[in-house]
C-alpha cells in the first residue's frame, strides 16, 4: 500500500479506507473467479463464528469513551 500523503484528517482517512476496501473486494472477486468452486481454505475464520472480546480491547474500548467524554 502506497502512502502518498500521511494525513490525521478524519475525512481522508476515511476516503483512503473505502479505496482500500475497494481494492480488496475487487481482489477477492478476481481470486474467486480465478479458483473457481474451491472449497474455503479450513484455517480460515467463518465471519458466523462468534469470538468473545478479549480484555486488551475491553481495556481499549473504555479508555477510548473516557478520552471522548
């Protein structure tokens, strides 16, 4: 990933988000087409799997509503 302008403007990090996302699903759409019917690779986590929250992002999550307020 190119990094032409390092930025902490909320609207440009946004924008750079959405043009990655972009990316990734038009690379996912090319692998597809590429594989075929190739069944999911096992070591891959199913987006339907449920993971509990582990303490270090709890921790995380709290500290950032502290410094919000």
């Amino acid at each position: 990933m190119e990094n032409e302008n390092l930025t902490n403007d909320p609207q440009e990090l946004l924008k750079a988000k959405h043009k990655q996302d972009q990316h990734k699903t038009q690379f996912t759409s090319f692998a597809r087409s590429v594989s075929g019917d190739t069944p999911v690779d096992s070591g891959q986590t199913s987006p339907e799997q449920h993971r509990e929250p582990d303490q270090q992002n709890t921790m995380k999550s709290v500290e950032n509503r502290m410094i919000g307020d």
